[in-house]
C-alpha cells in the first residue's frame, strides 16, 4: 500500500506470480477505506491467489514450515559494500534458487531453448512483437480472461498457468 501511495495516483498496477495475493489484498484493503490512491486497475497473472486449491510441493513445503524457520533460514542482512547494507532482507538468489528448483528440469529445457536457437529466430527485442514472443495471435488463442469490478478499481484476471507450478 505504501507504494502504491508513493507511485499513485492513477496507478495501473500488474502482479506476475508470486506478487498477485499481496496486490489483490492491498487494492481490496485501500478500496474498503476508500484511499485516495487506490490503483485504478490491478491486473494479476499466474499468481497463488488460492494456494489451498490447488497445492503443489511449495504449499507443503510453507505448511511443515513455521514463520520462525522461514526467518532463521531465509532472512539475511544485506553485505557491507551493498546500499542498504545491514538491513535485513530475504536474498533474490534465494528466491530464484527456489523458483528454479521447483521444475528443474522445465526450466533448463527453456534456458536452452532460448540461448540454443540462432539469433535470426529468437524474438525481437526489446518491442518483443513478433509472432514468437508468446502474445496470442489472435483472440481466440488469447487465456481465459475475467475481470472483476470493485467500485472504481478494476481487478483482471489472467487465467493462464504459473510458471512454477508445471
């Protein structure tokens, strides 16, 4: 909400994966107190809205988990020589050391796929509007969309497969 404070007002917000539940409840919490600087739409993609309805080993994994075990192994001070050394943070090569253990095997066949091809046949960068960069050629192969209205906030809903789920 903070930053949506700092960033608005007039926001359009996006969340892919992982940052979709937090998006959906700040919206919902500054439209129920009707904050002047609620985003005027929140679009989410692939996130764990409802991780319990479909578990997966990462579900498992948080619920053998308590917060306590989270902050022992994962929260680390920021080095010396970094901006904002000392400050406690959960590291990215943690979070992307996770991601990719998760579908190893899904994402080296992807790594491959991309850096293996000849440059002439990988997309444009970075307008990335050719037929191969995964944007739907017509609407009816575009995903599932849904919106759902909340008063003056708009919340789409991107049906498609996250990517860590497989």
């Amino acid at each position: 909400m903070a930053m949506f404070e700092t960033v608005g007002p007039d926001l359009h917000v996006m969340a892919v994966c992982q940052p979709a539940a937090p998006v959906l409840a700040a919206t919902a919490l500054m439209e129920a107190r009707r904050h002047p600087r609620v985003p005027r739409s929140a679009t989410l993609l692939g996130g764990p809205v409802d991780p319990g309805r479909a578990p997966t080993a990462v579900t498992a994994f948080a619920r053998e988990h308590d917060i306590t075990w989270f902050g022992s192994n994962c929260i680390r001070p920021v080095p010396l020589h970094y901006p904002g050394r000392g400050r406690l943070v959960y590291p990215g090569f943690l979070q992307l050391s996770g991601f990719m253990a998760v579908n190893p095997d899904r994402h080296l066949s992807a790594h491959w796929k991309t850096f293996s091809r000849p440059r002439a046949e990988r997309p444009n960068r970075p307008s990335g509007r050719t037929a191969s960069s995964g944007i739907p050629a017509s609407p009816s192969s575009a995903p599932e969309h849904r919106s759902c209205p909340i008063r003056a906030t708009r919340v789409n809903v991107v049906t498609t497969p996250c990517c860590c789920r497989g």
